[in-house]
C-alpha cells in the first residue's frame, strides 16, 4: 500500500495525501474521449483554431496519468511538478480557444463595428495575454516543489490565476456589450442563422466555468500548502476536474466548427452539396464538368461563387466598359467610386433579370405591367442605379431569385440558394464602398437598405416556422431592419421624396382620409381596451397606442378595392419602418399586448396577400402570436382572426387547448 514519503534528505512532503489511482484512472479516460471527440470535430469541420482547446484536454489527460504515477512516487519533485503543471495550465488552452472563437463569431454575422475591440485585435489580445498568464503559472509551479521557494512559488501562480480571472472578465465583457449592441442593431448575416446565438451562450458558460475553476484555484494557493484544499483531495475533483469536464462536453455539443459553415466553410460546404453525385463532386471540367451534366445541376465550382461559370460574363456597365480579360471575356465596367466588379453573370442571372424587367415584382413596382408608361419609368430608373451601383443590382436579382422560388417550387431550392449567394455579394459590396456621410450616397443607401428590409421581412414568413420564438425572433429583427432604413435617411426624406426615385416610392400628396370601415372601427376597439390594460405601464400603453395610430395610418393611406385601385404592397413594409424603437424591445421582451398590436397588423398584411411577396403572410403571423399568447389572449384576438381567419376564433382556441 502506497505511504506518503517526504522529499529525499528532507522532511518536506510534496503531498499532504496519497492521490487517488482509481479516481485519476477514471478522469484519465473521460479526458480522452474528449480529446478523441475534439479530434474527429477538428479533423470534420477543419477548424484548426479549436486545437488549443484539445490541447486543453490532453493536458488534463496527462496531468491525471502523472497522478497515477504519483501513487507510488509521493516523494519525486519531477513527477509532481509535472502533474501540477498540466492542471493548472489546462483551462488557459481552453480559455484561448474561446477567445478565438469570439472573433469568429463577430466575423461570421460581420458585426466588426460592434465590438470594443478590434477585430483583428481580439485574438492577439486575449491569446497572447492568456499565454502570458501560462507562463507566470508554469514557472510558478516549478517554485512550489522546494521547501525554500514554496512560498514565492504559489504567490506567482497566485499572480497568474488572478490575471487570468481579470483577463476573463474583461473578455466577458467584450462579448456581453457586443451581444447587447447586435440585439439593437442586427446585421443581415446575424437575421439569416441562429448558430452564432447558440455559439455565444455557451461561450458564456464555459467562461463561468473556466471563472469558478480559477476561484478555486486563487482560494487554493491563498490557503497554503497546509490550507484544507491542499489536504483534501475531494476539492481538485469537485472545483476543478468536473467543471473543467462539462466544459469539454459543452464545447463539443455546440462547437464553435459549426460557424464555419456560414463563415469560410460555408462556400467549400454549399459547393460540395451543390455538385457531389454518389459522393463524387465537381472534376471542374469545362464547360460544364461531367457530374453536374449527369446530375442536371448547375455548375459553378469553379468559379468561386454559386452560379457562375467558366464561360460567364461580367457585368457591363459604367465608362470601363468592353475591356476584355485574358480569356477575351467582355470587361467589367467601373462603378461610381471607381471600383471593378469582378462577379460573372450566367443564364441564370439572366433569367433573374429578364424576370426583374417583366413587371412580375408588382410589389416592388407599385403593381404595374409591362409596358405601361409607369412601369417603364419605374423599370428605367431601377435599371439607372442597378448599373451604377453593383450592389443594388445584386440585392435586385436576389429578390428576384426569391421571387421565383415562390412560383417555382420545384427549383426552389436553387433560386433560394442563388438569392442567398446574391444577398451575401450585395451586402459585401455594400459594406466596402458606401460612406452615408457623402450625400451622393443617401439615394443608392436608401434604395439598397429598402429592398433589402423588405427582401428579409418577407422571407421571414417564407421559412419553415419550427420554433414560435425563433420565428419571433426573426421577425423583430426584420422589423429593426428595416427601421434602420429611418435611421438611415435622418432628415434627407425631402431630398428623397423630389428626387428621379420618386416614381419607386409610395407617396401619398393628398390628406389621409380616414376610411371609416370595420377595420378602421377595429383598431379603435384595440386602442380602447389597450388603454384599460392593468399590465401595462403609461410608459408602455403610450408606446403601443402610437404603433396602432401609425398602423391606424397605414391602412387609411391606401385606397380600397372598391375605389379601383389595388393597394400598394410597398405600404407593407411602412408600420414597420415607422414603429419606434421602444416598440420593438416590447416585441422583443414579448409583452403580450405589444404582440397583439402586431397580430392587428396581420389584417394589413392580408389584404395585401394578393402579392407573391405577402401571401399567407398575415394568417402565418396571426397564427404565430396566438399560439405563442395562448388561450387566455383570445379575446384579444377575437377581432383579427375572424377578419383574417375567417372565423370567430372558437375552433382555433380548441386546437390550442388540445395542444
């Protein structure tokens, strides 16, 4: 039986107890596998940026091995620095990774200008401070194994472990205000995927943890070598080993590689799924490689972006054009600022324009026909700044795409993809070349950033609903979204509304009348018994009876039917433009009465459905809310879903209840 065995020619003990063999046997083995599951992820995704982390776990596996060891050797220095050692510096390779994993996610939904650090900046700072902290540890530890120098030895690992928790808030931080600002100002990349969300809550808990494992630690050294943590082994298991275990499983469960696949993984990803046949992909012969001909698929592997191909055109347009490259392709032209557009065009592109050109997007161009004199003048001023401005003319063709994935579903998933591909191009563009302080920038800003809301609100109805908070989630952030476009004109509206875009927006000269119908009548109705909600603060009631004076607004400034003229779908998207910002964070906090000023929205939403970009739009929202308010909202509701539903809401609640 092991005994404890002083230091050679000294009384000094390293131990102040026989480690545990079965206890470091079975650590030794969950460490492993853990080691061995990081492996298959790194080695799956190639997210070589999370090898410190299963450095991490090796080290903890190496560290519980020595402890075996140990049971038999409590008096070799060599044996116990080295144990030590590996213990105490695997959490830093778990820290680094989890700062490099920061930076990924603020790459991935492009949200650069909400961080306080730098992006390019943030790995170098939190790395290369947590390898500093490595060093005082490591150094520190080899102190601690002779009598002389114990003292010294756990003050700087002291030292360490404090930096390291400082540097550990401080990184908290960094992530927490990001977070807070991309919930207020969402970007287009953050709206289209949850996996960055997913990603930064358990950043969150696995810094709690790496926290609560260095407190324990601070708490250890500060005992001494004679405190009750040094003497009691069950501490080392309970405050470091199984933390630092759950953080191995919580990284691996939402690992950090899944971003890759919508950051720069996701073309390598979608080339892949796009062209593989029986697990062949593209052999990248030209015209078109042999596997996307028998597999009936576009190709575009080759090309660097979906849709394009070997043979494709570039866009013409500006004073460079009919340069020709090296293969004798017709040039691009230059835009405004002077910047080449290296992105081909295919047939595709082509059957997206022709599509833009035949007044098929009747919400975009006030509903008019081909051929008639306001749809030519809408249709020339759209194509002016198309041409001018890359950007636009991508953001254009990628509703374009969108559009017809809702009339041919059979392609649907190839013009969802090209739409997406565009959207991505358009906004990239975007982002390189705009400046808003130039005022030849408002004009073209405004255009993009309101097809684009109008793009994103509409696909949020689109998406397959799987989760009610999801899709609420979503859908406030499109409404942010295109509250943005607000933001964006400030106080240039004037400008805007006499400009040569006139005829593309749905301006009302005349007085709003009011209209004095069931709807108008129903949003009193909301209006009064809003005002007798004993839930909601004056603050909160004065904040929800603008939003439904606004949407009051909305549905009296377009004619009805019967007046012979069809609404304007473009108003769809105006109550969101104009509702406040306070609005939407009662969305989003979900105050129930703030979502039902939304559910009445559906009654302008449906009656607009007539328009490919509405549709079902009203009646999917309507049904969302009251799923997710419940039957003890129903009243509240009674008056929308019998004008949108078509029925007195009876049927519906007993679905809900049974449910």
């Amino acid at each position: 039986m092991a005994v404890l065995k002083p230091i050679p020619g000294t009384d000094y003990f390293l131990w102040k107890f026989v480690p545990s063999r079965p206890a470091s046997i079975a650590l030794i083995f969950v460490f492993l596998v853990t080691t061995i599951l990081h492996l298959w992820r790194i080695y799956k995704f190639r997210s070589y940026f999370c090898i410190a982390f299963t450095l991490g776990c090796l080290c903890e596996v190496l560290g519980y091995a020595t402890r075996v060891v140990a049971y038999d050797n409590t008096d070799s220095i060599a044996i116990y620095a080295v144990q030590s050692s590996f213990l105490v510096l695997a959490p830093v390779f778990f820290a680094a990774s989890i700062y490099m994993t920061l930076g990924r996610i603020i790459r991935c939904v492009k949200g650069e200008h909400l961080s306080i650090i730098r992006l390019t900046r943030i790995t170098k700072t939190f790395v290369w401070g947590d390898f500093f902290t490595l060093g005082i540890q490591g150094g520190a530890v080899n102190l601690t194994t002779k009598d002389k120098t114990a003292k010294l030895g756990e003050n700087l690992v002291v030292v360490g472990l404090c930096m390291q928790l400082a540097l550990l808030g401080f990184f908290f931080l960094t992530a927490a205000v990001f977070h807070k600002r991309l919930r207020k100002q969402p970007t287009i990349e953050s709206t289209t995927t949850n996996i960055w969300k997913s990603t930064l809550y358990m950043i969150y808990v696995v810094s709690a943890l790496i926290f609560l494992r260095s407190v324990f630690r601070v708490i250890e050294f500060l005992q001494g070598t004679d405190g009750y943590s040094l003497r009691n082994e069950w501490t080392l298991y309970v405050f470091d080993a199984a933390p630092m275990f759950v953080v191995t499983l919580i990284y691996f469960w939402w690992y950090p590689g899944f971003l890759l696949q919508t950051q720069e993984g996701e073309e390598r990803f979608d080339k892949y799924q796009t062209h593989k046949l029986s697990w062949r992909v593209c052999d990248e012969a030209h015209p078109t490689c042999s596997n996307c001909r028998t597999a009936e698929k576009l190709c575009s592997f080759s090309q660097g972006s979906v849709g394009s191909s070997p043979s494709d055109f570039e866009f013409v347009g500006g004073e460079k054009d009919g340069r020709k490259d090296e293969r004798g392709r017709v040039g691009v032209g230059g835009t405004k600022d002077g910047r080449d557009v290296g992105e081909k065009v295919n047939m595709l592109h082509l059957e997206l324009f022709r599509n833009l050109t035949r007044g098929n997007l009747g919400s975009l161009s006030g509903n008019e026909k081909e051929g008639s004199e306001n749809f030519n003048a809408w249709l020339d001023t759209v194509l002016k700044y198309d041409f001018s401005y890359p950007y636009l003319m991508y953001e254009t063709l990628a509703i374009s795409a969108f559009h017809l994935s809702t009339i041919h579903p059979e392609k649907a998933s190839l013009y969802l993809r090209e739409s997406a591909s565009l959207q991505a191009q358009a906004l990239a563009l975007f982002n390189t070349s705009i400046s808003v302080d130039n005022p030849d920038n408002i004009i073209p800003s405004f255009l993009f950033s309101s097809v684009l809301g109008l793009h994103f609100f509409c696909e949020t109805f689109s998406s397959p609903r799987t989760d009610l908070n999801d899709f609420l989630d979503r859908l406030v952030q499109s409404i942010n979204l295109l509250r943005g476009v607000l933001t964006l004109i400030g106080d240039q509206w004037e400008t805007i509304k006499n400009s040569d875009i006139r005829c593309l927006l749905a301006i009302e000269d005349d007085d709003v009348v009011d209209r004095n119908d069931h709807v108008t009548h129903a949003f009193e109705s909301l209006l009064s018994r809003l005002s007798s909600s004993p839930t909601l603060t004056p603050d909160e009631l004065a904040i929800c009876t603008e939003a439904v004076t606004q949407l009051v607004w909305v549905y009296n400034s377009q004619p009805a039917i019967m007046d012979g003229k069809r609404p304007d779908a473009r108003m769809v998207v105006t109550w969101p433009i104009k509702v406040s910002a306070e609005f939407t964070r009662l969305l989003d906090e979900r105050k129930p009465e703030a979502l039902v000023v939304l559910a009445y929205f559906s009654i302008v939403l449906d009656e607009r459905r007539s328009f490919w970009a509405v549709g079902e739009a009203g009646k999917e929202l309507l049904r969302a809310i009251g799923e997710f308010l419940g039957v003890g909202w129903r009243e509240w509701l009674r008056v929308p879903r019998g004008m949108v539903l078509g029925e007195d809401g009876e049927g519906e609640d007993t679905e809900m209840v049974s449910a």
